[in-house]
C-alpha cells in the first residue's frame, strides 16, 4: 500500500500559485500606470520651469545690474575719494642686509681688536675725527636677551629627565646583576 499514496493537497498549490501571479501581474501593471499619470501630470511643469530658469538665467546675463556709485557733490567725488596722504617711512626691516646685530662679548672684542701701533701725528688725526662726528653709533649691538620661562615647560622637562635618569639607573642595575650572575656561573 506503500506505492498507493495520493497528495491531495497538490491541487489547492496549482491554484494558489495561479493566484499569486494574477495579484502579482495586477500589482505591476497598476502601479505602472499610476506612475505614468503621475510622470504626465508633473511633466508640464517641470518642463515650465526649467524653461523659465534658463530663460532668466539669460536675461540676468545680458541685464547686469550695477552700482551708479556716490552722486557727485559740486562735480567732484567725496571726502573718500580723494588721494590720501604718502604713507611714512617704515623702519629698518629685520631681513635687511647688516641689519641684524651680532652678540659679542667683551672679551671677545678686546682679544680680536687689531693691536695698531700709530705715531703722533695719525692719533692727532684719528683724534680728530672722532671730534667731529657728535655722536658714534656702533653698528654692532648686543642682543636683548627677554627668555621667559614657562614654568609648565620646565616641570615638563624635570619630568622627562627624571624618567631618563631612572631608565639608566634600571639598565645599570640590570648589567650589574647580569655580570654578578655570570661570575656566580664561573664559580659554578
């Protein structure tokens, strides 16, 4: 009885599938439709306004608006339109040539100061010279040393050498009791 069996339900699966395409098919077609009416209705004025845009986009190309200006008082122009005055000459800039001065110190320029032997009558001279010019700028000027201090920098630093320090003391120590223990090997 075995090779006898029957699926009845086969019949109601022919049918349901049957259904499934028929919704499905209706399904696709109306909504193909609705969205060709709705693709009709906005047609026209998407099309309109494109073709407005363009068309003042045009118009505002060839039609450019300006600024008349400031009337004119008595035919000239205002007080802000007049030539300004010349500007005042700046100071020394620092990336002129022989501008920056050099830091010596006082030993230095005693020691590489030329030992010039002269005779009477040129150190009446050089004398002299000096007596006229009134007032002897030096060209060479110490820097002004203004070095500030943060102090979170310098704790900072304290910080990162105490560290330093400790990582050699360790890797010392480490040395050490690696050649105590080598030693302890050879007596070994």
């Amino acid at each position: 009885m075995e090779g006898n069996w029957v699926d009845y339900g086969r019949g109601l699966c022919i049918a349901e599938e049957a259904v499934h395409v028929t919704i499905d098919q209706i399904l696709t077609e109306g909504g193909t439709l609705l969205w060709q009416k709705y693709l009709e209705r906005k047609a026209f004025s998407f099309a309109a306004t494109v073709a407005t845009d363009a068309l003042v986009s045009r118009l505002r190309m060839c039609y450019v608006h300006h600024d008349h200006g400031e009337p004119l008082v008595g035919g000239e122009l205002g007080e802000e339109w007049q030539v300004e005055e010349e500007p005042t000459i700046c100071e020394v800039d620092s990336w002129a040539r022989m501008h920056v001065p050099v830091r010596r110190s006082k030993t230095d320029e005693a020691s590489k100061a030329p030992k010039l032997r002269r005779n009477q009558a040129s150190r009446q001279k050089f004398a002299g010279s000096l007596q006229k010019t009134p007032e002897f700028i030096p060209r060479v000027q110490p820097l002004e040393n203004d070095l500030q201090v943060d102090p979170e920098e310098e704790r900072m630093r304290e910080a990162k050498a105490q560290e330093e320090a400790r990582k050699r003391d360790k890797e010392r120590m480490a040395k050490e009791s690696e050649k105590t223990l080598e030693e302890e090997r050879r007596k070994a």
